[in-house]
C-alpha cells in the first residue's frame, strides 16, 4: 500500500519523516522539525500555532536534557520525587500482606 505524503511535509528533495530517521532524531526533536517545517505551509492560518507547537517539544526536550544533567543519566525522575517515592513503597506493600 503506498499513500501520497501531503504537499506540506514533501516540498524539498526528501520527506520530513525520512529526514528525521536519517538523523536519528528523538520524538521530540523530530517533531519540533515536523512543525517548523510545514509552519505555513499546511496552512497561512496555522503557522503561528504550528510554530508555538515546535517550541513546545523543543522546551519539552530542553527541560529533559537539563534534568538528566542535573540528576545524572541514570535518573530520568528527579531525585527528591523518587526518594518520597521509594520511602512510602514499604507502607504501601504492607496493605497487600495477609
């Protein structure tokens, strides 16, 4: 089955979606390139929003990587969370004992 892409993500030599597995991009990145890319192009009415919805996965993915920084990258959930987390575990497994 092939499907035509619509004209908004086929306008240069390779389609968005092939550019975005060609680099290896993340959900977020690839998106973000996905809305800058077709801002106006879907749609003269939409490109304001199109834009805003790009600089909202790229703040999405800014705020990840910042956290992993200052968490390190085996700790996606920051640590204070995960210690209150981990420290209600015990009260919560006792409910379950018979």
């Amino acid at each position: 089955m092939v499907n035509k892409s619509p004209s908004h993500y086929t306008r240069g030599a390779i389609e968005i979606w092939d550019f975005i597995r060609d680099q290896d991009l993340n959900y977020h990145r690839g998106n973000a390139i996905k809305y800058i890319c077709r801002a106006g192009f879907k749609s003269p009415s939409t490109e304001v929003e199109d834009i805003k919805k790009a600089i909202h996965y790229l703040e999405n993915e800014l705020s990840h990587i910042m956290s992993q920084q200052s968490f390190g990258a085996s700790h996606s959930i920051p640590y204070e969370l995960l210690r209150d987390e981990l420290s209600r575990e015990q009260e919560y497994a006792a409910e379950f004992d018979r």
